[in-house]
C-alpha cells in the first residue's frame, strides 16, 4: 500500500502549492516529473492489476504469429503494441508502459487546462491511476486519447476529435461510442460541422464495429461485471436504458452548460449527477 500511498502525497503537495501560487515557474517542471514517475509507476508494475493474467496470456499467444494474424487476436491498437513487444524481447512491460505514457499524456494535458493541475490529478489517482490505468491496459490508453481529444476539443477541429476517437478504438473498441456525446455540443451550435463529425463517427463505427456489435452489447450492456469486487453487480445493466433518457433531457435543459469544453466535461465526468455511469460504457 505504500507506494499508492506515495502516488497519492506527491500529487497532493502539488496541489498544495499550486494554491499557494508560490514558486509558479517551477510547477510545469513538477508537473511533468510527477507524470513521468506515474506513468513508470503504472508501467511497470508486476501482477498488478485485474487483468493482469489475461494481458499476459495475451501477450503469450501472439509470440509465435505474424503481425496480419497478431491484429486478429485483440483490439488491433493493443495488439501492435504486444506485437513490436515480441520482436524486440521487450516483454509486457513494454506494453505497460507504452500504454501508461499515452494514459498519461492524454489525461496530464486535460488535467493542464485546469486550474490546478495538480488537484485534478491527485482526484484522478484513486481510481482512474490505481484501479483503472493499472488494472485495464487497454481501456487506459483509450481514455488516455480520449481525454486529448477532449483538452482542446472546438468545433474547428472536428477531424482531430474524429480521429483521436477512432485511434482510441483501436485500442478498445467502446471508445468510439464516446464520440457521438462530444459531437452534441459541435451539432447544438453549428449543424455543418456536426453533421460531418457524425457522418465520420458513422464511418468509424460501421468500420471498427461491425462485425463487433453483438459482442459488445453482451459484453459491456447486458454483462453484471463490478470492477471493484470482480464479481456480479445488478446495477450495471440498468446504465443504457437510464442515462441516455436522462441524458437527452439534461441537454435540453437551460442549466445545461453553454461553454463547449464545459458540455463535455458534463457528458464524460464520472461524478456527473445525470450522466454519471457513461463511465461503465468502457467495461472491462
């Protein structure tokens, strides 16, 4: 427990003197060697994690296959990764790591455009770094993506936010569903360019999932899967059916938030009070 307890003071002393406004020309260098030292932290860890015995058997089994056959074993992003892993004799943690840095520059940058840093971080370490970074690989480094996607979203740059959603799915496939809830606020103010993101996430969709739906929906909608105790959990199969009704009349609701970054941040948040459980969409 020690080390996570380290994890958890280092980021907490950074966001004590980011309040302090003292020293404020050395909180970038701070900031940057905390997540460098997180990111080697998630890294390399051994048999931490969940899925830790799955990764590695994952890994295993791509040793003896060419890269066309590697790519048809998992999510092809993920499946690269192990696959360069294999031939250089790099090993897991190579994976691990690689993983771990796109987690973290993806989640560092949107936690840089707050205003602390460093508190956003250290409410990120309970369970986004401990649980999820080290015990989902996969799900860590489409989160990571999709949190730059999000850091400087705008309706200019509806193509970055495709493709960095689309790069996301090569690693887990539900990443991709995210897409549609940060394209709402692009549609809500100019119809141009959010019918061209959404004829995009069609694209996508029809080209990473069609052959995967049905998996999916076994997987991620009617599965009873709780991350915490690995074990059943009833409540998870209510999350499609509640939150996009809910979902859809919160948006239309003049309380709901006109900045665009703030619409996001409403539609991916996992404390949000409406749409709190799109966070199970990415499932195990």
């Amino acid at each position: 427990m020690l080390p996570y307890w380290l994890l958890f003071a280092l980021w907490a002393v950074g966001a004590v003197q980011a309040e302090r406004r003292s020293n404020q020309t050395l909180q970038p260098i701070f900031f940057i060697a905390a997540c460098v030292l997180t990111t080697l932290m998630i890294g390399l860890r051994l048999e931490v994690g969940g899925d830790w015995g799955a990764y590695q058997r994952m890994y295993e089994d791509i040793y003896f296959l060419a890269l066309p056959e590697a790519l048809g074993t998992t999510d092809p992003g993920y499946a690269m990764v192990n696959w360069l892993g294999v031939q250089f004799g790099l090993g897991i943690g190579f994976v691990n790591t690689v993983c771990a840095t796109i987690f973290m520059v993806g989640v560092g940058r949107l936690a840089w455009k707050q205003p602390n840093p460093s508190l956003a971080m250290l409410i990120a370490v309970p369970y986004l770094v401990i649980v999820v970074a080290m015990g989902y690989t996969r799900q860590a480094a489409a989160i990571g993506l999709i949190c730059l996607a999000v850091a400087d979203a705008s309706e200019t740059k509806i193509l970055r936010l495709v493709f960095l959603s689309a790069f996301a799915a090569l690693f887990h496939k539900t990443a991709i569903l995210i897409l549609p809830l940060l394209l709402v606020p692009v549609l809500r103010r100019n119809i141009v360019y959010g019918a061209i993101g959404a004829l995009a996430f069609i694209a996508v969709f029809v080209i990473l999932l069609r052959d995967a739906s049905d998996e999916l929906i076994t997987n991620y909608v009617n599965s009873t899967y709780d991350s915490q105790r690995g074990g059943d959990k009833s409540g998870h199969d209510h999350c499609p059916r509640h939150t996009l009704p809910d979902f859809a009349r919160e948006i239309r609701s003049p309380r709901f938030p006109k900045e665009f970054l703030d619409r996001i941040g409403v539609c991916v948040s996992p404390s949000g009070r409406r749409v709190g459980s799109i966070g199970c969409i990415f499932g195990r």
